[in-house]
C-alpha cells in the first residue's frame, strides 16, 4: 500500500500462540513497511546466558551480565533474522530449553532496561510493525495502532506445535499456560492489553482474515492522518 506513512509504528500484542508472529509479518509485508520481533531478542538473551553457564533463576546473575552480548535483529518481514555476538541463532532460540528459561529472564528488570533501548534505537523514526507483550504499553505508548490478540489455549497449543513441527500438544500447551503466568505476573512491563488497543480474539478466523483486520485498522489511521 503506497500511501503507507514511513513513521507508522504498529504494536502487536499477545501471548505466545495467539498468531502474532505470523500476523505481524503479514502485515508489515502488506503495508511495506519493517518488522520487529521483540520476544526474539528477550529469547536471544536467554540462549546467550545458557551458553554462558548463568544461572537463569538468579535475577542478579542475570542483571550483572546481561549488558554483554551483542545482539542484532533484521527487520526484513519476509527474512527476520537474529544474531548474538555475530552468530545466528534463529533456530537455537526455538529449543525447549530456551522456552524453559525465558520468562525468568524475561523479568529482570536490568534485561527489559537494556532491550527496550535497543528495541527504541530500531524503531526509529517508525514504518516498523513490532510485536511482544508489552509494546503499546511501555514500548511504543504513543503507536496510533496497538492490537491485542488472544486465542483459546487449545488453539494456540495447536499452532505452536504445527510450528515447531509436531511437538506434543499437552506439553506445548502447558509450557504455554506456564509462560503466560509469569509473563502476566511479573512486576516490569507484564503482559497487559493497553486501554487504547483493538482486542482480537483470533481463534475463529484464518491468518488471512487477521491480517486484513490489522492492515484494515492501520488504513482507518491513515485516512484520519
Ligand atoms: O513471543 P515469544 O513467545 O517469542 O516471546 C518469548 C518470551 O519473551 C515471552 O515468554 C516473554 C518475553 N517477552 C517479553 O517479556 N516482552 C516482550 N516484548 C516480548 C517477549
């Protein structure tokens, strides 16, 4: 879409399984603009103080080394990509183990400090879709589109297992449900619906149908602006 302002900032939010990932790309391929995906650089982090031996349930481990690894992230929505330290980890970031450990991390404080920096540094000036759990709340509080999207648990758990090729569904579901209560409990920046996001709940439709609703709402801004 041409008319597409280059400083558009989308915030999509969600719990993990809720279609976000998929959404988020969709739409900024359709709108032709970039894409960040901030639970990308939070499970980054967490591969990178496994790596190095930190153990991940102590908060002040963390925080004492969390300002060391350098990460990058490609915003290209059709090829995302995540570096640590020059080394690409875009599948290692998807382990079990990394799932295990990236709500604990994901909390401490001193972790959110220096990724919200980085994550404020890439978008810039805007024209960016970026999703997470805290992105129209602490992020980017001032995006003129935020959505919120959730999905019935056995749906999610469904899509994340199709995702990481046939994993068990039981299992995912629980790793699901255990992550979204630490997410949503944690004391910085929870998983929160901002009061000015579009809530979807994206259980009865296709991935099709979300994007439009997305790319429709960002139109109906464009068209105020
Ligand atoms: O979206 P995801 O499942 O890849 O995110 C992985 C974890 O990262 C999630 O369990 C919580 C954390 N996260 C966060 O705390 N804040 C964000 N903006 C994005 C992700």
């Amino acid at each position: 879409m041409s008319s597409t302002p280059a400083t558009l900032v989308v915030a999509i939010d969600g719990t993990s399984g809720s279609g976000k990932s998929s959404t988020s790309r969709g739409v900024a391929t359709r709108l032709g603009i970039r894409y960040l995906d901030t639970g990308a650089m939070f499970r980054a982090m967490t591969w990178w103080m496994l790596e190095h031996g930190v153990d991940v349930h102590d908060p002040a481990a963390v925080a004492a080394r969390c300002g060391e690894p350098v990460l990058e992230s490609g915003t290209d929505p059709l090829n995302p990509t995540i570096t640590v330290d020059g080394t690409d980890v875009a599948v290692a970031i998807r382990s079990a183990e990394v799932n295990a450990a990236v709500s604990p991390v994901s909390a401490v404080p001193a972790v959110r400090t220096r990724l919200l920096e980085l994550q404020r540094r890439i978008i810039g000036e805007g024209g960016i879709v970026v999703e997470g759990r805290d992105i129209g709340s602490v992020v980017a509080p001032d995006a003129p589109v935020k959505v919120y999207l959730s999905a019935d648990p056995s749906a999610r758990a469904h899509r994340r297992a199709a995702e990481e090729g046939g994993a068990d569904l039981a299992a995912t579901q629980e790793s699901l449900l255990a992550r979204d209560k630490i997410d949503s409990g944690r004391a910085t920046a929870p998983l929160t619906m901002a009061a000015d996001a579009v809530h979807i709940d994206t259980t009865p439709y296709s991935l099709d149908e979300v994007i439009g609703q997305v790319v429709a709402l960002a139109e109906a801004v464009e068209a105020r602006t």
